[in-house]
C-alpha cells in the first residue's frame, strides 16, 4: 500500500474544515490570530490571500484525507525565499 502525502491548493470548499481547525484548541493555541472567525471574515481572508502574490496555501492530503494546512508567505522570487507554516488539524 502506497502512503502519499499531497499539497492540494487550498479552495473556498475546504474554508469551513480549516475554520472548524482554526477553532478547536489543539491549533488555536499556536496560531498568532485569534481563531474566532466568522465565516464571512475566513470568506474575505481567502478572497484577499487568493489576490497576494506572495502567499500560497494547500491543503495537507494523506491517503486522501485532509489533515491541514500549509502555507508559504512573502514569497520573494528574486531572492528566492520565503516564510512558511503549518499546521494538522485532524488530530
């Protein structure tokens, strides 16, 4: 058996599992914003970080179970680098 774990672009499908994730207290407690969001303000982050050039966030995928999330921020191609994060929510 094959385990593959895949970084899937985040869409707007995924927003209530990561928002569900952002709240429970096992990733709240190591996230530097505060995890009470509504749906509309998770709604108008991925709509704002959709139109960032320098983010990028994916869907963590094993086995075809979604587990988390990971991003990558100010992407600098000119220098080649960039900030990234983390994070499982299914515990």
């Amino acid at each position: 058996m094959k385990n593959d774990i895949e970084l899937i672009p985040l869409t707007e499908e995924d927003l209530d599992l990561v928002r569900e994730w952002r709240q429970s207290e096992q990733v709240s407690k190591y996230m530097y914003t505060s995890p009470d969001l509504t749906r509309e303000e998770q709604l108008e982050w991925f709509r704002k970080m959709q139109n960032d050039p320098g983010a990028e966030y994916f869907m963590i995928r094993f086995d075809s179970k979604n587990l988390g999330v990971a991003s990558l921020s100010d992407i600098k191609p000119h220098f080649k680098r960039c900030s990234w994060a983390f994070y499982l929510g299914d515990t």
